[in-house]
C-alpha cells in the first residue's frame, strides 16, 4: 500500500496517474464542501460518477465546473433526501431499476451539530441522517456493487464524543447535546462500515470508514457565532496539554484526500473494516481527550459485536431486513 501520502496530501496528489475511466461511482452529499471536490477529482480522472443532493437546483450550481479530464468522466446528479425513507428507498430503488453497476460508493452526505430536531420518520436529525438513512440506501443498491467493489463510509473524529446508544438512539430519554449526538453518528458510520465489511468481504468487496480532518465547510452551519473559534482554542488546549503543534483546518482538497484514497488507491484488505485518516489506516487508541486532532480510532468503534448490534437495531428502527 502507498505510504507516501498523509496530512497535507490533496486530491490530486493522491490520483496522480490515476485511470478512472471505466468506474462508476456513486457520491451522496454533491452539493456542497468535501462531496464536490471528491466528485470532481474522480471525474477528472474519468470517473462516471452519479451524485446525490437533497436540492439537485444547489448541487447543480456548485458542480457546474465540474469536467471530464484526458480519460473521460461524467457527472449524473440524483435526488436523495436521507432525512426521508421515503426519498431513500425511491432513489434507491430507480437506481436499482436501472441496473448499471458501481465500482464505489462513497457515503459522503452529512449534518453535524445541529440544535435537536427529528427525521421525516421520527429519528434524532443527526442519527437518522448520518445513519439509518445511510444504512437503508447502501443496503438497497449493495446488489450493484461490484466484486471488488468498495464502500466508504465517512465518518469523523468526532466518533471519539459518544458510543452509540442502543437503548436510546433518539435521545428520548437522555439529555439532547449537539456533539453527542453527532459523535454517536459518526460511530454508527464506523461500525455500519465494518459489519458490512464483514457481510460483503466473500464476494469481494470491501468497506471502510475515513475522517475527513477538520474542514471548514457548511457542516458546520448550524454551530453558532464563535462557536468555530471555541472549539478551535479548546483543541489548540487538548493539543498543548499533550505536546502536539496547534490544531490546522485542512483545505477541501486536502480534507477528501483520504476519501479517495481509501476508494481508490489504498489496499483493499488493508483498509477493509477499518478507520482511516491522514490517507492512513488509523491505530487504535483507548481513551485520551476526545478534542485530540486525528489520534486514532476509539476500540468501541471497531468493536464486530457492538457493529453486530447496530445493524440489528437499525433495521428494527427502519422495519427492514437486510
């Protein structure tokens, strides 16, 4: 496997060489930060990406410049709500109906901290979204992936603030925290990504979870003023206190590096029902503050009999069997 990308490693860098034509792709989350850029590096590089937005109108302008590069490569945008099961299951079913295999998917789509709210069908906004609405969709169309195809679910450092909640997945009974909410998502991602690893890995294909690094982009519309900058200083006090430099906003190109990477360039069985970040498959570390940037992957993240449960709470929550 390629060792020599990390931190500072963008996009390009990363598909330097790259053929992509012939790959089809799919991208949830194009109209904005991280899923354009992941979506505009693969097309150049002769991708044919299918991407998904909620507002195609929004995705529309913000991938207008996207073009295919020397080898091809096409967009195709698709409606997609993950807020709604119902928007879920006919995206995913129309993609089935089509039939056209994906080489990838790449569950990029995303909200983060935002004030308590509830799904089209009653799930906390943040599980439902990241989660369950990611779980349907991928399980859906898992039939059109490939062998040695590949799924890639993003999740975020943010893992580290909270386990999932099995008892309470909607937080009806546990006091509503923004980042708890969000850090029980973005371990739900991890651990969909490896019982699906785990599901798939006979026929070939492979999943794993990636934190992208702190970005600055419109996950973070919901934080209110200061907000950015107070966590920012708590990090940079994290970080002090354990001798690490201050803490750095990665680019956008840099920040979908590791999503492509793990898509395309890193080894299959290195990263298959793993966490990766940096362009790297991550160490596992236990405990430690949760403000630390990009220290590893907490053990209950990884964990095949927590990643067992999930899945069968999730489709008791959905009221599908996959």
């Amino acid at each position: 496997m390629t060792e020599s990308f990390g931190w500072h490693s963008t996009t390009d860098e990363v598909l330097d060489g790259i053929d992509l034509s012939g790959k089809r792709i799919l991208v949830t989350g194009t109209s904005a930060g991280l899923g354009v850029e992941t979506a505009r590096a693969l097309v150049s590089h002769g991708a044919d990406v299918v991407g998904t937005a909620r507002d195609l109108d929004k995705a529309r302008r913000a991938t207008a410049g996207i073009a295919p590069g020397p080898n091809g490569g096409s967009l195709e945008l698709v409606e997609l709500d993950l807020a709604s099961l119902a928007s879920v299951r006919a995206c995913a079913d129309a993609l089935v109906a089509d039939g056209r295999p994906f080489d990838i998917v790449i569950a990029n789509a995303g909200v983060m901290a935002c004030p308590f709210g509830k799904t089209a069908d009653g799930f906390e906004t943040q599980f439902g979204t990241n989660h369950l609405g990611h779980f349907v969709f991928v399980n859906r169309i898992a039939s059109l992936i490939r062998p040695g195809g590949r799924l890639v679910n993003l999740s975020s450092a943010g893992h580290r603030y909270a386990d999932v909640d099995l008892d309470d997945p909607n937080f009806d009974h546990t006091p509503y925290q923004e980042f708890l909410a969000y850090g029980r998502s973005k371990t739900a991602n991890v651990l969909f990504a490896v019982e699906f690893d785990r599901r798939h890995r006979d026929s070939g294909i492979r999943a794993t979870a990636v934190h992208p690094g702190g970005i600055q982009t419109e996950l973070s519309r919901h934080m209110g003023e200061g907000a950015i900058e107070q966590l920012v200083e708590n990090l940079n006090a994290a970080n002090a206190a354990s001798g690490k430099p201050p803490f750095e906003f990665k680019s956008i190109p840099q920040g979908a590096a590791t999503s492509v990477w793990a898509a395309v360039v890193a080894d299959a069985d290195a990263v298959g029902g793993r966490y990766c970040e940096d362009c790297h498959v991550a160490e596992v570390v236990d405990g430690g503050s949760e403000l630390s940037a990009s220290a590893g992957v907490r053990p209950y993240a990884l964990d095949p009999e927590r990643a067992k449960a999930l899945w069968a709470k999730s489709e008791e929550l959905v009221g599908e069997t996959f």
